[in-house]
C-alpha cells in the first residue's frame, strides 16, 4: 500500500472514531439532563454541581489513564466535558478576581471548564459579596502563593462571612512584564499586585531598581491600567498581553522556578467526601498559658495531619487572634468528627469553614 493510501486508512479510522466519540458524549449529555430532572423533582434548591463527584470521576480518570494522553490532559479534557454536561442542566455562574486575563479566571477555567458564565470582579471582598448575595453561584479566590505565604485579605473574609469552602485549585504561575514600551530603558512604573511584586522581587530590583512599584487590585487591573502610558509596565499572565494590545518585555519572571498559587472556591452548600479531602477550621483559643498547644492536642491525639495553621487578628479585641487550621480528612470522618467535637470544647469559637476535595491536578 502506498504512503497516500496508508494515510487514508488512518484517517477513517479516525473519521469512525470521532463519529463514536460524538455520539457517546451526547448519550452522556442526555444522561446528565435526565439526572438534572430527577434533582428538579426531588426539590428545587438541589444542588447540580458536586465537587466531591467530579473530583471522584476525575481521579478515576487518571487512575485508569494508559497514554499516550498525559494525565494532566486527559483530566482537562473530561473536565470540559462535565462543564459543557452541566450547562445544559443548569449554567453555573463563578465570580473570581478580575478583571479579564487574571490567574484567578485561569484558575476559574480549571476547576469549572469553559462552559460556565464568568463575573470579574474587582476586588476580593466583591467575589465574597458576589456569592453571600446569590449573584453568583460560586466563586474563585486566591489563598496562598508558594513564594510569599498567604493573602490575608481572603482569610480575613472568612471571619464575617457565611460562605464555605468548597474545593481548591492549584495553578503554576509564571509572570510576565507587559507593556506599550519596546524596551526595559522607557520604564518609570511598574503596576502589579501586591503578591505578585513579591514573588518577582529580586528581579524587578536587578532589572528595573529605579522603578516605583505600585500596587494594585489584581495583575489584570495592573495590565489594563498601562495601555496608554509608555513608560508603565505591568507583571501578569502572558494571555493578558493580547487581551490589552501589550508587548512582553520579559518572561518568566517569578524569582521562583515553581512559584504555585493556591486558590479556594467558595459556596454555599456542604460538601460531601471524596475519599481524598480537607477540612478548614476556623479556631479562636481561650485566654490562658498554653492555650495553642491545648487547643492542638486533640487533633494529635486522634492522629490528625495538620497541613497549616495562621494567625490573624480577631478584630475583636486588641492582641486578640483568630486560627486558620488546615487538616487531612473530612468532617465526617469518624476520627475527625470526635477530635472537632473536643477541639469546640478547648476553644472559644470553632468553625469548621468547610470540608472539600483536595485540588486533583
């Protein structure tokens, strides 16, 4: 057989592969409105999006994976296809930090998919509103950065807010300088968020050391604030270059070569076990020697891990403090139900600010 002929082969044999596919994902589209009805009837505050469900199928999805699709990809690629499932029962609507091009809405896009309605935001505290108000379904937050610890201003939230956590989204940042100059020697201005003027410190002070450094919101208000002012630039995501008409000066500026920021989804619903889960706790201590160490001793004697603890002021009292525990298990494991029930008894106030599945990739 010929070469053209071999290559004809194959391509029906994808043509019939591709007609299969089509047709089973449309099967699975239907079998999803027909779980979307029986929701309906049973009542009409049920809940459509699961998070303990999807990360479920999607650990099965790369426990199953043989290649030669990596596992991050093939997870992306069924993770579309729940998105694009659940819009046709009923379209999510995610708040995150905005405006368009942020990390936020890249991470947004990874826990939700493309198929669902998206609401930039301009400030943290609005994602929070967002959602207490029910003008959005759920909403995307950043909590952590690798390089520069936590953002207080989404643990401070947390304090007076009813929401709670419903999954978490990791998501490898890479920082790139945008601006309307053709070169480093026109810059007097660099505009970014706080976080990110952190994690890009050394090289903003060996690159740009006269620069002033000006905070801002997010990195995507930061890139659409220079659009017309030459000698301004902004650190953002690469995708936020052909979102503002910007040129990249540099790439990959991070100080640090896995610069990871964590991200949080907030809700309202509870959400079940996955098999592979976190539990937040919100946590003030009694005014009394040792009181840390008491209030931790539940969680080490039911052989609890504990992944992270913060402090922040209460806002309740001078040299007061609040504690946000990160711990392994959810809420409704046996060991971690009895080590919260003696934890409420040593502390003065103890939430539990949600019980999630942990990010899957």
């Amino acid at each position: 057989m010929s070469e053209y002929g071999a290559l004809q082969v194959i391509r029906q044999q994808i043509d019939s592969i591709d007609q299969q596919l089509q047709d089973l994902l449309n099967k699975r589209t239907a079998m999803a409105q027909e779980v979307a009805r029986i929701k309906i009837e049973q009542g009409a505050d049920a809940d459509f999006y699961r998070p303990d469900r999807e990360a479920m199928v999607l650990r099965r999805v790369i426990e199953r994976n043989e290649g030669p699709l990596p596992d991050k990809e093939m997870a992306r690629l069924f993770r579309e296809i729940m998105s694009a499932c659940l819009a046709t029962e009923k379209p999510l609507e995610v708040a995150y930090l905005g405006p368009e091009g942020s990390f936020t809405q890249s991470a947004a896009l990874k826990q939700f998919g493309g198929s669902v309605l998206m609401q930039p935001m301009t400030t943290i505290a609005d994602v929070f509103h967002a959602v207490e108000t029910g003008n959005a379904n759920y909403g995307l937050v950043p909590v952590e950065n690798s390089t520069e610890g936590m953002v207080s201003h989404t643990l401070d939230r947390f304090i007076t807010s009813p929401l709670k956590i419903n999954g978490e989204v990791t998501l490898r940042i890479h920082h790139y300088l945008l601006s309307k100059a053709s070169d480093l020697t026109q810059l007097k201005t660099v505009y970014a968020h706080p976080q990110a003027l952190g994690q890009c410190r050394k090289w903003l002070a060996e690159h740009l050391p006269n620069c002033e450094l000006v905070p801002m919101n997010s990195n995507s208000e930061a890139a659409k604030n220079v659009m017309t002012d030459a000698s301004a630039a902004a650190i953002a995501a690469n995708q936020a270059a052909d979102i503002y008409d910007l040129s990249v000066l540099a790439s990959n500026i991070e100080d640090e070569i896995d610069n990871t920021t964590r991200f949080l989804v907030i809700g309202s619903q509870d959400v079940g076990p996955s098999g592979c889960d976190k539990t937040a706790l919100l946590v003030s201590t009694k005014n009394k020697p040792g009181a840390l160490q008491i209030l931790l001793k539940p969680l080490a004697d039911s052989g609890i891990s504990m992944t992270r603890i913060e402090s922040r002021p209460a806002r309740t009292g001078i040299w007061e403090y609040v504690f946000f525990i990160d711990i392994e298990g959810h809420c409704n494991d046996p060991s971690v139900s009895t080590a919260l029930q003696q934890l409420e008894q040593e502390s003065s106030m103890c939430r539990v600010l949600g019980s999630y599945p942990k990010a899957v990739i």
